[in-house]
DNA sequence: GGGCTTTGTTATAGACGATTACAATTCCCG
DNA sequence: CGGGAATTGTAATCGTCTATAACAAAGCCC
C-alpha cells in the first residue's frame, strides 16, 4: 500500500498580542475579531495541555470522533474536520504509523475504511481528553459558570 | 532592493459540517471546540464579504491597522497579527506591489520602515470595512443586539 | 568607542490544505 | 440486469502561510 506518514511536529505559535497605544478601530467591534482573539486564547490552553505530545487541534477532535465513532471512514472524518478527503487520508496515515487508529475493512463497502481506535490509541484519548477538559476549564475560569454556559450557548447560536 | 511579492490567491475552505447522527463527545463541552466553530461560521462572513478582493483576515486587519496607525513598522504589525517579522515583510511586500501601502523612512530611526496606506490603499481600506462591518452584523443577526453585545463582552474577558 | 539590541531582509524548511486524476467499488435507473 | 454516474481512497503536485536562522545596518547604552 506504501503509505506515506507525514514528518509532523506541531507548529509553535506566536501569540497575539494587544498592542498598547495602537487604534483598533473597527477590528473591536467586530465578531469575527473578537472570536478570533478568544480562540487564540483558548488554543494557548490547549497547546499547554498537551505539550509533549504531537498533538494539534485537528488532531485531537479527529482522535476524538473515531474513539466516540468506531468505523468512522475518511470522508466523513474529512468534514467533520472540515478538510478535503485527501488531508483526512494523510491525517489517518499518520495515527496508524503512531499505532493509534487501525483501518478495518468494512462488510458493507469494500470502498471505504472504518477507522477505530487501537488500545494504545484508546488510553492516548483519555489521558488527552482529561487534560485539554482540564485545561479548558481552567482557562475559562475567568468567567462565573453561568457566563460560561451563557458563552456556550451564544456560540451555539452563532454555529448554527 | 529586490523584495519579492507573493503571487497570492486566498485559499477557498472547506466549512466545517456537523454531521447528524455522529457522537461529538467532550468536543460540546470545550470552549475552545465551541468557539472555533463559531470562529469558522464568522469567518464564512468575511469570505463572502471580500469576494472578489485577494483578501484575507490577516490582510484586512494589517491593512486597517495601518489606516489607523499611520507610520507603524514591520515589527509592530509581526506582534499586532502574531506572526514572525519575516511574514510581515512578505505581507508589506505584497501591500506595496498592490499599490496599497508605502514604506517611508523615519526620520527618528533609520532602521526601521513607516508603513502608510497610498490614497489608493486608502479608498480600498473604507470600501472593504463597509462590506466587512455589514457583514459582519448580517451574520451576527441570529442574535439579538443584548446577546450581540453580552457575547462581545465575554469573548473579551476570555481573550485578556 | 564597543558590545548588545533592534529592524529589516534573505534564504530555507516545514506544516497543512487544495486540486486533479485515477482505480475500484457501489449506486441507480432505464 | 447492465452500464453510466457517483463515491471512496489514494497518489502526485502545488500554493499558502508560517517559523527559524543568519546577516547587515542602525541605534542604544554604559
């Protein structure tokens, strides 16, 4: 099949700072600035919580959605992760040469490939999930639960 | 002096789905899941709003910067955008080969460069924040002017 | 004046994603 | 049921964005 693992360290990532005595003119007024911003934020915490292991955003919530979704295939992978096929099969390449996720063959379509989760790829998740929630949660501490839940569902909204 | 433009088209993306019928797991529960979602659906905004235009966030916000902030220099924009000063030479390079922002010397240091928009670059910045702005608000709309601002006030409290 | 820092620049490399084309398989409709 | 259309994974290639490192010129500071 002569697959190809891409190399892979996460990149390391220069923070945004606010830039005192600068005008921001409408950039504060706007949505998408503001989210932006906040989710920088939220990745710092991220990149805190899993340091030492070559994880990336994407990376996580693909680790994710197989474990909560065992024969997840590809494609499917691809747009929950919003990339093309293409980057969905080099992503799973790489979680296979790393011994996470196994391709199984599927009874139903000989096309696709079920992804699930290998036992080390199983205790990798859950080690991941417990510290990124920890972390999360710590950085979101600056808001009261309420204005938490409140975030979230204004988010949701936003999403939809 | 030899500077070098990047050819430049921004790239066309893949929106990030929600497949029914999939498990998410943690990933509802994150903040920082949450907020990226939102962050793409807002960002959708900006792409159809400089359809058309080679523009892409960490353009328009160097560009408005710079109307803004007449005379900034290479580094301060790097920290502004949270990129390395390299990527904001590339990114000036392009600006000025546009036409749309010129280098002037500084008669206070003599290293660095003052950035300033041309009266092109000028009428381009108004016309991209108009479309941008209303843009922005329309995609916004879903929620109320309260929930519009609440969400504003928290995202900043979380980006701090 | 001489070391250290800052600014812009150049060169290089890497991560990530899109696009295109292809083969195998499945679907669908006439 | 048979054949064209669609789907899946794969491969190859390209473009964009970013970092890093090294350098020269200019400024800072003691």
């Amino acid at each position: 099949m002569n697959r190809r693992a891409a190399p892979y360290r996460p990149r390391a990532l220069t923070p945004i700072r606010r830039v005192a005595g600068l005008e921001y003119d409408v950039l504060d007024d706007l949505l998408g600035y503001s989210l932006r911003r906040a989710q920088v934020a939220m990745f710092m915490a991220f990149h805190e919580a899993t340091r030492g292991m070559a994880i990336t955003p994407p990376r996580f919530t693909a680790l994710v959605m197989i474990g909560a979704n065992p024969g997840l295939s590809q494609t499917v992978l691809g747009n929950v992760l919003g990339i093309a096929r293409s980057g969905a099969m080099l992503l799973t390449n790489w979680f296979v040469a790393e011994g996470l996720v196994e391709r199984r063959h599927r009874p139903d379509d000989a096309r696709a490939w079920g992804l699930y989760l290998t036992t080390q790829g199983e205790a990798m998740v859950q080690r991941m999930k417990r510290r990124v929630v920890a972390f999360d949660r710590k950085r979101a501490a600056v808001l009261s639960t309420l204005e938490r839940r409140e975030l979230q569902r204004l988010l949701a909204k936003l999403a939809a």
